[in-house]
C-alpha cells in the first residue's frame, strides 16, 4: 500500500501552521547544502522534532505512528527483510500474517523505498507505519541476531570437511590456521552476536550430534544449537591458536587469553578449556576494555554507602573485603575502589589470577601456579616494594590471609575478595581459614557483601500482579504493610530478548567494625559477634536492599525473592524494621 501525501510536505506543515514560510524557506536553503530530506532538515535544525513530524505525517497519510518500545515484534517477521535493506531504508517488519505484513518506517513519504520493500515482500500485502529513526536503529541492534548466520556459515565448514575424518580435520585446521577463512568468519559471527546481546561469557560445548553455543546474558545463559557438530573440533582449534595454547593436548585442561576488536568494542577475551565426552569445551569470559572502568557511582551503590565506602578507602591502613559468591560483581567493585585511588602520590600493587583490566600506574601481578609464583609469594615480595595500597584478588588459603593481614596491620591499605555469602560471616571464615582472632579483629575495618540483580526492562515495564506465593512470601518477611506496595515486571520486548529484564545492578550490604565487634572477634565469639552487629544500628541486610530495589521498581520482586536464601532467617529482622518504621 502507497500512502501518499496529497501536497508538499513543507507546504503542509505550513499550511497546518506547524512551521512558518521562513522557517520553511531556511531549511529549503540548509537542504539545498546538505542534500539531506526536508523532513531530516527541519529536525537538525530544531524546527520541529522528530515525533511531532512523524505523528504529523502519520495523521496526513492516515497510517499508525507506533512506539516500538511498547511493541511486541516477533523475531521470525523481522527476518523477513533482510538486514542490509532493513537499515538502508530504516523499516522493520513489526506485525502480519501469511497473507500481508505491518512494516514501520521512519519515512514513509519514500516512494521509491515503499516499491523496494513490496517487492522484496511480495506476494504478501504490505501495510505502512511510521516509528522514530531511534527506535529502529534500536530495534535493528537487538532483532536483527547473528544466530542463522552462524547455521549458515557452519553449514559451510561443514561441507568443507565433509569428506574428512576428525584426525584429518583437525591436521587440516592445524596445518592451514592462516587461510581457514570460514572458521574465522563463524567464529567473528559468534562474537559479534554475544557483543549484540551484551554477553559476558561464551560457552562452546559439544555433544553426541549437535554443537551448543551458549551466551551468559545477564547472569542466565541463552542457547543456540548446531547440527553441524562436526565443526566443533575446527571451531576450538582455531580458538587454542588464537590464544597460543598448544592444539595437541585434548587431554587436560588450558587456560589462556587473546584480545580482538568487534563492532568498535575492544575485548579481551580469557579462555578456558577442559575435556568432555564429545570433544572439549570451551568457556571464554568478555571483558569490554573499551566500555572503560567503573565509577563508584556507576555499579549501583546507595549514596550513603558510598559515602561510607569513601571513608574507609581514605584510611591509611587496615584490611577491606568485598565478598559474594563467583559472579557477583567483586572484581568490579575492587577495580572501581582503585579506580578512585589511583593518584600520582600512591603506590598501588594488585596481586591477580588473572589481571582483568589493565590500570595505567598500577603495578599489576599476574599469579602463575606452575612456577610457584602464588598469592603468598608474590604478597610477601610485595611488601617490600614499599607500597601504599595493596589489591589482592582473593584470599584462598591461611598464608595469603595472614600476610595481608599482617600488611593491613603495618602501614598499608590491603582490598581484597573473599568467597562467601554475606558480610557478617567473613569474619569468621578468616578464623576457620586459621588466621589469628587478635589478628583480624585488629587488622581488619569493613566489609562490603554483594550480589547482582537483573534490572527491570525500561522499555517494556508494567505493573506486577503479586502471586499467592509472592503475598505469602511478603507477609512472612515483612508483614501485611509489603502488600500494599507496588511493584513492577517487563513482559518481554525485542530490547531484551522478550526476558522482561535488561541489565544488572548490585546489591550491597556493608559492616564496618567498631569496638564491640572487635572485641567480640578478639574472643572468636561468633554468638557475641551476631549481637554486636545488631545493637550497631549501622548494618543493613542484602535482603532488605534488595527488597528497597523490588519497592522502587528497578528489579522484580522475583529477584529479591531469588537472592533470599532463607526468608525465616530473615522474617524476625524485616518485620522489626516494618515496626521501627523503617519499612513503609
């Protein structure tokens, strides 16, 4: 369907009184410069914005001005044009059926654009709606997946090697490692699908008959499969030599890093490789150099913990820990501590396995195990390169606990991670890891306990009915005050993958020891411990941020639920804080 317009779109506009006749004559001169459409003039000229001129249009040629943003899209139509002429002429299939498709278009006054879509269409019927040049781009980044791509590209490898056994290929592979360019053409289709869909770790697992390639998008992982499972052994090949691993040994597990450009993003790529049943798999962990490091105010702390956490950095010594399990954020919060530390006047020494971002002025470790080069090593060497601030990326055993904390008790700031589930517990597991009472209780001045959560999408949020199971976990934690609370879920757009979720936030809780506490931990007291903590007033549960996140609608109260290990353990302190008033 042509929709046309029955007169000059500046003729229009000024007859409607939109625009004036000078207004109109100086964007026919700016046109006449830049050669751009008069509608894109008018805009970049501040003459008129882009929804007041695309709500116009769509009035005069009677079609629909639709909010992609509020718009459910099926990925199997989008497909339907392919993405060279879906961005040449900014138009995206949004609805349809067998018989005729709605497509948007950011101008649908381009006659010859319309003539060129009904034919790519055809038979089908096309209908013309009208959405924002943001909102398409928007959607070409996140519908327009690299996934049948991959298939098509592995189908080549596939009839490539067909007629190789798997010791042939892997020598073909081996042998050829400059010239397989279809290897090197899928594996630059996988990467710049995960970089699409924010991906932070790739996952290449073969099985009996298909090939998994699995993307970690915002703590859960997304699945695509290949029944060209052949090409497993080209595909990590080709990766072991990209990261100078040695393509011979299938039988024990590597590690190793390399760094690659994808769509302007700079990533370093940290690989891991292991033995299975079918092959070997292959773990490789994204980490964006170009997206730059983390302010404090960026990783979702509260404006008062941060203020805290400022506090505690500018200490000249004592030990802080940030704790949580694998995957939670601590590295980030320890890089954008030292981030915020890192001046011109202060030694900073980081001790890692591995080092995940490169920090200029910052001397940084790289622990090695198979020459001995270890935390406990490389701590103790480190002590005497006369520095102020240490990192070191975890305590693991009784040695590297006692020398940091022997270098937090000696004039020096030592941060450091530890794995467990909440602030208060830290304490002690550094006692059971057989350090000294007398020497934590001394050395030691905050810890910071985090988790992340999924954000609530912008694009497509709306107000949550709660679930019986929901209600009653609410009643139980914080009594019938929570259940007059609103809370908010996304339904799923092409902004996030139809999750419903877009983005992490982190989840903190901070302990910072004063006298009762120490005392208690100079005793090595744990029931004595739990009660000071209490009676600080100062300690905030990660339950209870959680929930303050699932109030204010940036998570889902699934989420909070999902970071609660146990609501009895937590039931007795949210309905104290509901009758303090604290809980509203």
């Amino acid at each position: 369907m042509k929709a046309k317009l029955k007169q000059r779109l500046g003729d229009l506009l000024v007859s409607e009184g939109i625009i004036s006749e000078a207004q109109l004559m100086e964007a026919l001169a700016a046109q006449k410069q830049s050669g751009r459409k008069l509608g894109r003039t008018l805009i970049d000229l501040h003459l008129i914005s882009e929804e007041q001129l695309l709500s116009f249009l769509a009035q005069q040629m009677n079609i629909e001005f639709l909010d992609l943003s509020a718009h459910r899209i099926k990925p199997e139509l989008v497909q339907l044009l392919p993405e060279v002429h879906a961005r040449r002429y900014r138009a995206l299939v949004v609805a349809g059926d067998d018989n005729e498709l709605t497509v948007a278009m950011s101008d649908p006054a381009d006659l010859a654009a319309i003539d060129t879509l009904e034919t790519l269409l055809a038979p089908r019927h096309v209908n013309l709606a009208v959405a924002t040049e943001g909102q398409l781009l928007d959607a070409f980044d996140n519908l327009y997946r690299h996934t049948d791509k991959i298939a098509s590209i592995a189908g080549e490898l596939h009839e490539e090697y067909s007629a190789q056994s798997d010791f042939s290929l892997d020598a073909l592979v081996a042998e050829d490692a400059d010239n397989d360019t279809t290897v090197v053409r899928l594996l630059q289709s996988i990467f710049e699908d995960a970089v699409q869909v924010r991906a932070s770790d790739i996952h290449i697992e073969p099985d009996e008959k298909l090939l998994r390639i699995r993307y970690r998008v915002d703590g859960q992982l997304m699945e695509t499969t290949l029944s060209e499972y052949r090409v497993a052994n080209a595909l990590v090949l080709r990766i072991k030599l990209m990261a100078g691993l040695d393509i011979s040994e299938k039988r024990l597990p590597q590690d190793g890093r390399f760094h690659m450009s994808v769509k302007n993003h700079e990533i370093d790529v940290r690989l891991s490789t292991m033995p299975v049943q079918f092959g070997e798999s292959v773990v490789m962990r994204l980490l964006d150099q170009s997206a730059g490091l983390l302010r404090l105010e960026e990783t979702g702390m509260p404006a008062d913990l941060i203020s805290r956490v400022r506090n505690q950095i500018k200490r000249p010594h004592g030990m802080i820990l940030v704790t949580g399990p694998t995957g939670s954020g601590k590295t980030t919060s320890l890089y954008a501590m030292l981030n915020e530390l890192n001046q011109a006047e202060s030694k900073i020494i980081t001790v890692e396995d591995p080092v995940e971002y490169r920090l200029p002025r910052i001397s940084q470790v790289q622990v090695n195990h198979k020459i001995g080069l270890d935390f406990s090593s490389v701590l103790r060497t480190t002590l005497r390169q006369d520095p102020d601030i240490i990192m070191v990326g975890e305590m693991r055993d009784q040695e590297t606990v006692e020398i940091g904390l022997r270098g937090a008790l000696t004039g020096h700031l030592v941060l450091s991670t530890l794995h467990t589930n909440d602030a208060i517990s830290s304490t002690l597991r550094l006692i059971d890891m057989g350090a000294a009472p007398y020497l934590v209780a001394s050395a030691l001045r905050a810890i910071i306990a985090q988790r992340l959560v999924r954000r609530v999408c912008p694009h497509c949020a709306q107000p949550h009915e709660l679930s019986p199971g929901e209600k009653a976990w609410l009643s139980h934690v914080g009594g019938e005050a929570l259940l007059s609370e609103s809370f908010k879920r996304g339904r799923g757009c092409q902004h996030c993958n139809q999750s419903g979720y877009r983005g992490r936030i982190g989840v903190y809780e901070m302990l910072e020891l004063d006298e009762p506490m120490v005392e208690a931990l100079r005793r090595a007291n744990p029931d004595a411990f739990a009660q000071a903590v209490r009676q600080s007033g100062q300690f905030r549960p990660l339950a209870l941020a959680a929930l303050d996140y699932a109030r204010q609608g940036i998570t889902t109260l699934e989420e909070a639920m999902r970071l609660v290990e146990d609501a009895s353990d937590l039931g007795g302190a949210l309905a104290q804080r509901v009758t303090d008033g604290e809980v509203r």
